[in-house]
C-alpha cells in the first residue's frame, strides 16, 4: 500500500502523509518549534486514539497551520487511507 497524503507545504497549511506499518510512528516538522509539534502530536494521538489506530507511520510538514487545518488535514489523510484498504481503521 502506497502513501496517501492531504494538505500542501503553502504557508498557513499542513502536509500530512500516511502509510500502513506494523506499529505507530509519528514524524513532525515544523518551523514554529516544540509547542507546535506538541500540539500537533496531541491531535495525532486524540486521532489514533478515536479511530483506534496502531499500525499507522506517519509524517506531518507543518507550515504554521492552525489547529482546525491540522485537524481537516489528519481526517481527510484517515480517509484516504482507509478508502485505499488500510488493513482496519
């Protein structure tokens, strides 16, 4: 299974990439520092934990975006994904 992503690297947006594995991974970029990637991995792991994820690798190219952009981006990527045939979601 290929990588699905949502998103672009335009400023004010966030890319996310996602991408089977045999456990959880979780890769974030981001100009604005460790606040930034805290609160994104936040969001990440409310995600996993919602949908009940654990066999996702993740990578995520922040460009300042707010949380509700983050937050579109990550549920458009899920579906994504789980349309290409995740092995559950």
């Amino acid at each position: 299974m290929s990588a699905v992503n949502a998103g672009s690297q335009l400023s004010g947006d966030v890319l996310v990439e996602i991408r089977s594995s045999s456990s959880v991974s979780v890769r974030v970029i981001s100009p604005l520092g460790d606040q930034a990637e805290r609160l994104i991995r936040e969001l990440v792991n409310e995600t996993l934990t919602q949908r009940g994820i654990d066999n996702v690798r993740i990578k995520i190219l922040d460009n300042a975006a707010s949380e509700w952009a983050v937050r579109a981006r990550l549920a458009t990527a899920f579906r994504r994904w789980r349309e290409q045939g995740a092995p559950h979601d």
